[in-house]
C-alpha cells in the first residue's frame, strides 16, 4: 500500500493527482521491477492499482509479464521497491517521509562518517592554541626574571632581604648621613 | 610592632579590572540556568519578591562585609581571618577546602561545554538524529525509546553507568576535553591575577554580546510570547510555600560567590582607598541584573521549544487521522482539528480510539521545567536544532557558557592560590606559573573521576553537598567573627578610613543583626529539610521499566557516609584550628607558669 503526502511536501507547488499521475506511478514501478528483479519486461500494464482514495493511497499489486493471472511474490516486489526507493521519490518530488509504502521500512543511509571525527579537529585546533600560549608565557617569565637578576638587584637587594622596623620609617629607606 | 616585608604585592592594573573580576565571579553558570529555573517552579514574577528581600537583607551585606575586610587587611582568606584572631585561621583554611573542591566539578561542567562546542562545527547537529542501529533497519533502541538530544548527552557524552556503584571506565574523550579545560583554565590563571587581569575584559563582557544577540533572536521565534508570559505571570499562592523562601535565601548567596575566599582575595590587591560599598552594590546589583536578564532569551527559547513540541503532538495526530481515514491531504489542519476529531469520533469511534491519539497540551510542555545541565543540553540543544543556523547559535551558546564558567573558575582558584600564597607555604625558589600549574595538574588529576562512567552522579553530590552547606557555616561565622570578634566599631573606622564614609543604619542593622539571623534561620531549615529524607537520585536505566523516566534510587550507604564527609570536613577545620591553637597558647601559659623568665622574651618569638 502506497501513501501520498503530496500537499504537504509541497505546498504551493503541489500537483494535482489525476490519471497521468499515477501512470507515471506504474511506470516508475514497472522500471523497478525490470531493474532490480529478475530481469523480465514489466509493463505499466503489469502493475495493477485498485481502492485509490483521495488521500492519494492505494492497493497494487504487479503482475508477471507471461502470464498476466500470476501474481508477482510480495517480498520481491518489496526488495525491488526498496533498492529503488530514491529513483521512486524523485520521480514524484518527495520524500520517504511523504511518500509512504505500508511494510518496506526505508534502508536508511549511512551519515557519511568522515575519517577524522570533525570534533577531534576542533579540539586540536583549540589545545594547540593553548599549548602555544602556555609556552609563549613561560619563556617570556623566564625571559622576564633572567634581566631581573642580573640588571637590578643593587636597588632592591637592601629591601627585599631586610626587615624594616615601621616605627622608624621615614620617607627613605636608608638613613641619611 | 609589626614586621613587614617590602615585596610588592600584585595588583590590579586598574579599577576596570578588578570589577570585571569581582562581576565575572559572581556571574556564572547559576545566572542562566539555575535562576530562570527558580523563577518558572516557584510562581515566575513572584519569586522576585522572596529574591529581593534575600538580597538586601543577606546577599549585598556579606557581599559589602567580604570586599572591605579583604581591602583593609590585603591578605587572602586565611590571612584574613588569622589577623582577627589567631583562633579563627580554620575559617580561612574551610573557605579553602571548599575552593578547592568546588573548583574540581565546576571544571567538568567546563569541559562538558567544551565537548559540546567541538560537536556544534559539524552539519547536521549530531544531536539533532538517531544513530543507526546495526543491520540499519531503524534506530537504536535507546535512542527512540528517549529522544536524539537525550541520548546524545547520556550515551554519546557520559556514557552514563545505570547506578552510582557501576563506575565504568574513564571515558578517554572526556579526559580530553577536561585535560584542555583545565589547559585554557591555566593559560588565564598562569601569573595569577597579573593574566586574569587581561582575560576577564573577555570572558567577563563576552556572555552579555551573546545574552542580548540571543534576546533578539528569541524574541522573533514563534512562541516566544507564550514562554515569557509563563516565565513571568506571577502566582503569588507560591509565596506561602516556605520552601521558595530557603531557595531564594541560597541563591542569592551562591549566586553572588560568598563564603570562597576568592572576593576576599580579589580585594586584597586593591588600593586601600577605594570605596569598596560602592563596588558592592556595583556587584550586587549587577549579578541580580544579569540574572534577571538571561531569563528572558531562555525563556523565549523554552517557550518556542514548546511551541514546536506542541506543534509536532498535533501534526502527529492530524497524519494519523488522515492516514486511517482516508481523508484527502492537508483537508484537516490545526484550525479545524476540534471539528474533524469530534465528526470522525462520531462515525467511528471504535476506530480513533484505536489510533492513540495524543493529547496536545502547550500548557504540559512549557511546565516541563529543567535546570542545570538539563537545560543547557537536552532543552536548549533541542531547540537550537529548529533554529535556522543552527551551527551558528550552538557555538555562541556554548562559548557563552564556557566564558561564564571560567570567570568564576578564577575565583574558585584564586580563593586557594592566595591564601597559600599569603601563608607563605610555598618555598619562594618556586615561581609562581610553576605553582599555579601545580594547583592545575592536581586538579585534573582528582577531577579524572568525575570522567567514568559514574562520573555525573558524583558531580551532582560535590554540587548538592559541598557548594551548599559549608558555606552557609563559613559566612555565618565570617559576619560573626567581623561583627563581634574584631568589632563593630573598628570595622566602621576601617570603612570609613578606606571610603570616607560611615556607613549608614542600613548596613549597620543588617551587619549586626538581619544577616547572621538570616544566616541562621536558612542553616537550621536547611538541615531540616535535608536530613528529613533519605537522599535518592535520578539515575538513567535503559534497562528500566519505565525508561525513558529516571530511575529514582537510594544512595548506598558508603556514598551516603561520603556525602557527610564532603559536608563536614571542609567546616571541621574551624573547631580543630581554634582547637590547635588553643592547645599551644595552654602550653605556653603551662611553660610560663613553670619556668618564669626574668626577661619573658620567649613570647617575642613569633610563630604565627
């Protein structure tokens, strides 16, 4: 059994279904049969539809091109409908969600899965950043503390070592002689 | 007399700084997902009521306390508090301990941020479908029975054990992740506040651009108007329920970062004339600010989410009407839905019941409240995937949030760096990046265990256990240590040496009396409250009956004892310093009694 969305798919471009419609429906599905079962010349004659309703669905079935009382097996009417899924919906402008077959659940794609996860760039792009800033900053506070020991230490070297007792501060450090 | 020595101590390069800083660290994650949360659970506009009075009586006082006591005595929290009283050092050691420890969860939830941000550069969103199952007939089992966002976060992120007990093994993408948290973490925190100082004019400004970026986004989204008008109607029967009152009471309080340490040592290395009850209310005043602010994006985000929710419910029914019926395509629409139900219903009842037909309610989705990690990302991820641009507003989202939480992560480190620093513990041929990365490594290192399997549960017992009641303790025994033990009086000539003002009745009523019974009256609800009933936790079971709902399971008893200990051991540092003190002054008094020396000088010794 066959579902048709169409209006919703569609909206504003959607096409009315009438009878050319679903020849192309038989059409599609005849091409499918001749591709991807055993070979033989389908005809649209050879899918036969029945209990359309308004809703756009209906009932087929397919019938065998030699011998037009045979019913074609169920499942490899299925088999042949599913590998050709996409060529059926793009005939018809839609999708496997507006285009609904009751029993053949779609194959669902594969998403394409590339080589190197996109997340682990992402997260190299940002360590890398930061391990060069890392070591950005730590040679320039060794740099830093290298011209500290060797330049001023005359100055600072009384203040920093010493303790100073506060009651006897006065504006200088050193007593004035 | 007082000894000092003439080694510089690092300061602000200017104002601008320090109040980004100070702003920053009260500003975090809590604004944006726990505030809004409050607000929708406890009656919208109403809470702001209970919320208020929180903040004048409790929040800016402790607020005002901690910035001018950090400011006149220019040491970090455990220098602070040893000047008051060489019996009171253990409250400066417990405001450590609780840094510390919440420093190393705080920076998980960074590093999930992180795992999130990395994800949001691919097209689609890897939370927006299903994974495949193997023989790619269908979805997995976990992933429909939940949704793609849930199983996003617990699968593909956590990799989420179904109990507390199962640990699981560490999850390599998480150490990662956490590894460069703490990376960037440690390349703004490196000098101390010398590189924070240059990283907050970021992270402290970069979450409003994005707040205000997605307020005009949000309030273009279809069903924003009904979410805001949720978030805030208010229903004033919530103000009688006392429990809106204790909640209110401790968001103001962990909102604002009380009790750490860290504003105590963000102000230590300011000016000492500098009007600090100006830089409260700045602060205060901001962070409420802020907070009130980001509820309205969120909330017109939530509301477009349940919108689309709703939305889908009816699309769902309307196909499945159209389908059993018959009836022409886009014949039913969500105008005259009520109409076509009510004629089929008529005809055919036996076969619409049979449809299980869904009851569509706008009401039941925008009620599905969440906070916490929950609303960062299950909610909001779901909804970003319906945004247009979707890659575009998951990144600024998740940066946003990353800038919020690394601002309070400096507070977090500086409230242990300080201190130690003050104590003099570290020998002085260690540089300080070297230390600084020290403090990091040891970080990572413990937090590893919040990457197993196990690890979410964890986090939310360090949250639930150790960034709650401890502090609540802490700042009951700072503005009682500042009021009475160094005094009142002294306190006020200290403010008004640093501002030049005396402050006025309003800080001198709340200081003396409001704040520390505010604090006190919270503790004891609070412990009542929680000691009532035995601790459960939401567990994630696909194996449960009733999965996709959480599994609700007791603690073991082991974990429970661990829950104490983390509520206990930072606060037993109080009693057990005064204790150690208290035992050396007896032992002196003991020798001195014994063996009187003409000269007495062996007390000239100092040992503090």
């Amino acid at each position: 059994k066959y579902l048709f969305s169409i209006n919703s798919a569609l909206g504003d471009q959607a096409y009315v279904w009438n009878e050319n419609e679903m020849f192309l429906f038989r059409a599609t599905l005849a091409f499918a049969m001749r591709t991807y079962s055993d070979g033989q010349e389908y005809d649209v004659a050879n899918v036969v539809v029945c209990d359309e309703t308004p809703r756009v669905s209906f009932w087929f079935v397919v019938t065998s091109p030699l011998d037009a009382s045979l019913l074609v097996d169920k499942r490899r009417v299925e088999e042949a409908v599913r590998k050709s899924r996409s060529r059926i919906n793009s005939a018809f402008l839609l999708t496997d969600d507006t285009l609904e077959f009751i029993g053949i659940p779609p194959t669902l794609e594969a998403p394409v899965a590339p080589d190197t996860p996109p997340w682990l760039i992402a997260f190299g792009v940002v360590m890398g950043g930061v391990g060069a800033g890392i070591v950005v900053l730590l040679v320039s506070s060794v740099k830093r503390d290298g011209e500290e020991e060797t330049g001023g230490k005359t100055e600072n070297e009384a203040a920093s070592d010493a303790i100073y007792n506060m009651s006897f501060s006065d504006d200088e450090p050193v007593t004035q002689m | 007399l007082i000894t000092l020595e003439i080694t510089e101590r690092p300061k602000w390069d200017n104002k601008v700084q320090y109040m980004l800083t100070c702003i920053g660290f009260a500003v975090g994650l809590g604004n944006v997902w726990r505030f809004p949360y409050l607000c929708q659970i406890y009656g919208g506009g109403a809470f702001l009521i209970p919320y208020g009075i929180a903040f004048v009586f409790e929040g800016l006082p402790l607020l005002h306390m901690e910035l001018a006591i950090g400011q006149r005595l220019r040491m970090g929290s455990v220098g602070v508090w040893n000047s008051i009283s060489p019996y009171l050092g253990g409250l400066g050691v417990a405001s450590m301990l609780v840094s510390f420890l919440v420093g190393l969860f705080y920076n998980m939830l960074l590093a999930w941020i992180l795992w999130y941000f990395f994800h949001s550069f691919q097209s689609p969103l890897p939370w927006r479908d299903c994974p495949l199952n193997l023989n790619r007939t269908g979805y997995v089992s976990e992933c429909e029975k939940s949704s793609p966002v849930n199983y996003f976060w617990y699968r593909e992120t956590l990799n989420i054990t179904p109990n507390i007990e199962t640990s699981g093994p560490v999850q390599w993408w998480l150490v990662l992740c956490l590894a460069s948290a703490w990376g960037l973490v440690y390349i703004c925190f490196i000098r101390g506040i010398e590189t924070i100082g240059k990283a907050i004019y970021v992270t402290a400004t970069f979450p409003y651009l994005v707040l205000t970026i997605f307020l005009v986004r949000s309030l273009t989204l279809a069903g924003a108007t009904d979410g805001l008008i949720y978030l805030f109607t208010p229903n004033w029967e919530t103000l009688k329920n006392p429990n809106v009152w204790l909640d209110a009471a401790t968001q103001i309080f962990f909102s604002l970062s009380l009790a750490f340490g860290g504003l105590i040592a963000f102000s230590s290395y300011n000016v000492q004339k500098n009007n600090c009850e100006r830089d409260a209310l700045i602060v205060g005043c901001v962070n409420s600010f802020t907070s009130i602010y980001a509820s309205i994006p969120i909330f017109a985000i939530l509301g477009f989410k349940a919108n689309e929710n709703y939305n889908n419910c009816q699309n769902w029914n309307i196909l499945r009407l159209t389908n059993s019926f018959n009836i022409g395509d886009e014949n039913i629409t969500v105008e005259n839905y009520d109409v076509w139900f009510n004629y089929l219903n008529a005809t055919d009842p036996s076969e619409v019941k049979s449809l299980d037909l869904k009851t569509c309610n706008l009401q039941t989705f925008l009620d599905q409240s969440v906070s916490g990690t929950g609303l960062a990302f299950i909610v909001f991820t779901e909804a970003v995937i319906n945004m247009p641009g979707a890659q575009v507003w998951a990144v600024l989202f998740f940066v946003m949030l990353f800038s919020l939480g690394l601002s309070s992560m400096f507070g977090n480190l500086e409230g242990v760096l300080t201190p130690l620093l003050d104590l003099h513990i570290i020998p002085s041929w260690i540089p300080k990046e070297i230390f600084t990365g020290l403090m990091c490594l040891s970080s990572f290192t413990v937090g590893l265990l919040f990457t197993l399997g196990s690890g979410n549960y964890w986090l939310e017992i360090f949250n639930s256990y150790v960034g709650s009641m401890p502090l609540l303790i802490i700042a009951f025994f700072e503005i009682i240590s500042v009021v009475y033990i160094y005094g009142i009086d002294r306190f006020n000539d200290d403010i008004e040496w640093m501002t030049g003002r005396r402050p006025n009745i309003y800080w001198q009523a709340t200081w003396r009396f409001i704040s520390p019974l505010m604090l006190l009256v919270v503790f004891v609800a609070y412990v009542v409250i929680e000691a009532e009933k035995r601790p459960t936790y939401n567990t994630w079971n696909p194996d449960y009956v009733h999965f996709p709902l959480a599994d609700v399971q007791h603690y073991p008893e082991w974990v429970y004892v661990i829950c104490v200990l983390l509520s206990v051991l930072p606060v037993v540092s109080i009693p057990l310093v005064a204790l150690y003190k208290f035992m050396g002054f007896l032992n002196k008094y003991i020798m001195k009694r014994h063996n009187p020396n003409p000269y007495g000088n062996e007390l000239c010794h100092g040992e503090f």
